[in-house]
C-alpha cells in the first residue's frame, strides 16, 4: 500500500451525473474515494441581494424561483417571516390550502427524487415509472394553481387562490389516484433486488454524523435522527395533525443505517404520509377567508409602518429552510436572509462519500436530493476566486454586516 | 421481477405520459410549423390557466398600480393624451418576455383590463420582437413624445 500513489478526481461543475453546476475534488485509491472536497459558488444569482430592491409583493415571486422544485417552500418561509415580524394573522383556511400545496410539492419533488436516483443507479424503468406518476399531481397543481412548476399561491397573510368546487374534486382524485398507487410503489421501490444491491450500505451517514454536522430534512432522519420542522416548530395546519411525526426507518421495523437505501424508505413513507396529510386538509378544511387582507398595495403600505424582523421556518422537500427578514419602515426589506435545506447537507456528503467507489458517486451525490442552486449563497469576486475564511475572521464578516443592517445602510 | 418486465412491456407499447414535438426537424419556422394546425394541445388547459398576458387599451384608466407590484419589471407606461377626459394620462406595454406569468397585475388592476389566457404557446427567436410586446401597436399609434 505504501508505494501506492493517490490520485485527485475533479467532478464538475458541469458533469453529465450532476443536475446543476458543483464541483469535487476527490482523492482515490484505485476504486476507492479516500476523502472529498466540495466547492460550491458557480450558480450564485444574488438573490438575497437583488430582495433589498423589490416591494414585499415583488419579492414572493423572486423567491419561488430560487428553486424550480421548492417553489413554494421559498415563498413560505419568506410569508411566515413577514407574518411573524408584522404580527399578520393568517386565516385558518388560507393555512390548510398552504398546507394541501406544500404536501403536493413534497409529493412531486419526491417522486422526481426517485426517479432521479433510479436513473442515477441505471434503474431507468423505475425513473420513466415514477415520472409518468409525478405528470398527475403536476397536473393537480396546475389545476389548483394555474401553474405546473411556479405555483404562486402564496402571499402575505394568506393564499390567493381557493380550493373549492371542481379544484377540490381534482385534489380528491389525486389523492385517491395515490393512496391506490401506494402499495405498488412502495414494493417496486423498496424490495427491488437491483435497487437494493446498489444503495445498501453504500453512503453512509451515521447518527453521531448526523448530529454532529447538523444534517436536516430525510437525510438526517434517514439516519435516526427524528427532527421535521413539522411536527418540531409546526405551523400552516400542522398543529391539527395529531398523528403526525418524523419518519424514521423504525417506522418500517428497521434500525436506521444511514445509507442511501434507509433515505428511499424514509422519501417513500413521506409521500404516504403527504397523501394522508392532504386527506386530513380537505376533510377538516374550515371556512372563511382565504388572506387577511387581499388588495396588494395596501399591503405593501401596511408593512412600510412596520420595524421589526421576523423568522420563518418551514419544513421543504429536501429539510429545513428557513427565511429571515429585516423590515425597517420602507416598502423593501433591508435585509433577507435565506438558508436552503442543502446548505446544512453539503457537509454531510465528505463521511458519505468516504470509502465509498468511484461508480457509486453519482448516486451518493444525489441522495441527499441536493439543490444547489438554492444553497448558493455567497461568492468571491475578487482574487482568484478562492479564500479560506476562519472562524473568528467569518465571525467577524458577520457582525459587521449585521451592524450595517442595523445602521440601516 | 415479474413486475419490473411487465412495466418495461407497458412503457414500450402503453399510451405515452407526454406529448411528442409536434416535428422531427427544426423547421424554418417554428411559429408557421405550429400555427399549421397539425398539432392539438397536449392537455386541455384548466380554468385559470395562468398564460399569455393580453391588455385591454380601453379599459386601461392609467393608474399605474400594475407597474407598482410586477415583480418582473416587465411593464412599462408611456404618456398619452386621453382625449375623452381631455387630460394627460399613462398606457402600458408589457414586454411578454420577461413577465412570469404571476398574475399580479391582473389582480391589481381595478379595472379588469388585463388577463392572463390559456395560449402559452409564446417560444419566439426575438425576446423584443412585436409580438412579444403586448400593446405595441397601440403605444405606436397614441404615445405622446416629448416635444409634442
Ligand atoms: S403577470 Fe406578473 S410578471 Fe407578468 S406583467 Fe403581470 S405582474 Fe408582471
Ligand atoms: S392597473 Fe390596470 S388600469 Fe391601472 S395602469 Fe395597470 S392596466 Fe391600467
């Protein structure tokens, strides 16, 4: 071994395996990955920067494309942040309708994860089988919402379309379409042999690791560790689930591993669990009005009085995103601060793809269902374009920007 | 196992989940080759379909409220003599190409005169092209320029 040279394996950022622009650095042994190195920043948009210039109203619909597939988790969290430093009351109507949208998007962005990893792993029957699956809650969504991909339904203090009549029967239908579909589902995707073979044991992330490196959403109840915003800090309609809980590979009788296999039990017992959310949602919908205050401009002259700032969390797809929002009577905020739930997993790939080989890093890669266009939050302009940054220097970047926001510059 | 051929078969000869391209090559014109009737709509459009912007010249009162929550910045107002009321007012055009279809405006604008209809079928070569610019014909026609 000892003669033995390592090689570096860059991947990316623009790779046939990856769905959007990351880049590795890998050291191999032969086959086999002995550490991983990640570089992220090549699809910074700005976002958060551009918010700054936008009215409340404007900066909804900026946000839904943060993500193609999140698009209303985005939106939510950014609502829920506003709410909360506003003091807005949001209906109780408008909370199951943002409740029924969020659960569909988990439904659709579900599937399209397993047809991903299906294609990932060469499985490409699985992958046209779940998104031939997926067209019908799209299809719902567009129903519902005008839109197959950007939803638009949220806005502040509520939603902005109803869910009655023919909406509602469509919504119905797919949630039966679902529950008969389940069964058939869960067995192709759980006891497939070749599926099996390809994602036991491989990527593992422990429940220390978990724990330690702050993983969230299905990646880290994958691994045991039972922590879902929704049942955690709930809100939308949450609160009134009482069955509703964190779904860990127990659920099923088995002892968490943390490998890529335990992450496809846990995505396949959440889409049973959001046809079921959606279930309760409609039959215990109450009346009433669908947002606290429909005309757009008054509220955006509502929040030009207001100075406060408000947190927002929301469980996604992928695991927590939560907003942040600074509002300083002016009808933009002057601060917005956006965390993605893969931001908190990026960190989880270096023990996963630890050991791991070399065929196996396209689906480790996307096991933890990674959007990176969402995480990009920050990238260096200036220099060479790379800078380590230590912990009391970032500490320090920190608060001074936060003194600026708080100067109001 | 049995399962997994029996969907392969399924997928080789069941009903297709999408819609083809309506042509095999890149025609000369896309908007030709569609417009040649050989091709329906892959799905029926629901109610509430949220596509093509269309404006109302008429009905527009020049508020401006649309301007003020269009997250996309992709309308713009322009002076014209309202000769009805015999005063100053504003029209808009909006710029097809960059609008995100959010519906904003059409629930903003008191006075109904904008809609967002069931065409989406909009794919064009030139972003700023006329008949990606909602209301050009009209801007031309009634825009007061400076100096007028
Ligand atoms: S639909 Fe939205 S993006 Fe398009 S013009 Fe209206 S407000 Fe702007
Ligand atoms: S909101 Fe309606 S009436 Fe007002 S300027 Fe826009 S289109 Fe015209």
């Amino acid at each position: 071994m000892s003669n033995k040279e390592t090689y570096k394996l860059q991947i990316g950022p623009t790779h046939p395996a990856f769905k959007e622009p990351v880049r590795f650095e890998f050291e191999v042994d032969g086959e086999h990955v002995l550490h991983a190195d990640i570089d992220m920043g090549y699809t910074h948009r700005g976002i958060e920067h551009v918010s700054k210039e936008r009215n409340f109203i404007q900066i909804i619909y900026l946000l839904e494309r943060i993500c193609g597939i999140c698009s209303t988790s985005h939106p939510m969290a950014y609502c829920l942040a506003v709410e909360n430093a506003a003091e807005i009351e949001v209906p109780a109507r408008a909370k199951y309708i943002r409740t029924i949208v969020g659960e569909l998007e988990r439904l659709h962005s579900h599937l399209l994860w397993a047809g991903v990893a299906a294609h990932e792993v060469g499985f490409d029957t699985l992958f046209y089988t779940t998104w031939d699956i997926r067209e019908k809650v799209m299809d719902c969504l567009e129903v519902i919402s005008g839109n197959r991909v950007n939803y638009a339904m949220l806005t502040i203090g509520g939603v902005r379309r109803d869910i009655i009549g023919e909406v509602a029967e469509a919504v119905n239908k797919t949630v039966e379409y679902y529950s008969d579909l389940y069964s058939q589902l869960e067995d192709i995707m759980l006891n497939d042999m070749s599926l099996r073979l390809r994602t036991e044991n491989v990527g593992i992330l422990t429940y220390d690791e978990a724990l330690k490196l702050c993983a969230v959403g299905p990646t880290a109840r994958a691994s045991g560790l039972a922590k879902d915003v929704r049942a955690d800090y709930a809100v939308n309609a949450y609160p009134d689930i009482p069955w509703l809980k964190a779904i860990t590979p127990n659920d099923v009788g088995k002892k968490p591993v943390g490998d890529i296999y335990d992450r496809i039990v846990v995505r396949v017992l959440e889409i049973k669990q959001s046809v079921d959310i959606i279930r309760f949602c409609m039959e215990n919908m109450p009346g009433g009005e669908i947002v606290a205050e429909p005309k757009a401009v008054k509220v955006i002259n509502q929040l030009k009085k207001v100075k406060a700032h408000g947190i927002g969390r929301y469980e996604g797809p992928r695991g927590e995103v939560s907003h942040y929002d600074i509002l300083d009577n002016n009808e933009c905020p002057v601060g917005v601060k956006v965390k993605a739930p893969t931001y908190s997993n990026i960190i989880s790939w270096v023990p996963m793809f630890r050991g791991a080989e070399i065929a196996d890093i396209p689906i480790i890669m996307s096991s933890i269902d990674p959007c990176i266009a969402c995480s990009d939050r920050a990238s260096f302009v200036e220099g060479e374009g790379k800078k380590t940054v230590s912990f009391g220097e970032l500490r320090k970047l920190s608060m001074e920007k936060m003194n600026k926001i708080r100067r109001g510059l | 196992m049995l399962s997994t051929v029996s969907r392969i078969m399924q997928q080789f000869f069941g009903r297709r989940s999408t819609n083809v391209f309506p042509v095999k090559y890149a025609p000369e014109s896309v908007i030709d080759a569609l417009a040649g009737g050989d091709i329906h709509p892959p799905i029926s459009m629901p109610e509430g379909y949220r596509g093509k912007l269309s404006y109302d010249f008429d009905k527009c009162i020049g508020c401006g409220m649309c301007l003020k929550v269009c997250p996309a910045k992709a309308l713009e107002d322009y002076p014209i003599m309202d000769t009805e009321k015999n005063r100053p007012s504003k029209r808009i055009v909006f710029y097809r190409g960059k609008c995100t279809y959010c519906e904003e405006c059409v629930k903003v604008c008191p006075v109904g005169a904008i809609k967002l209809n069931p065409d989406f079928m909009m794919a064009n070569y030139e972003k700023y092209g006329d008949d990606q610019i909602e209301g050009i014909e009209k801007r031309r026609e009634f825009e007061v320029k400076e100096g007028q």
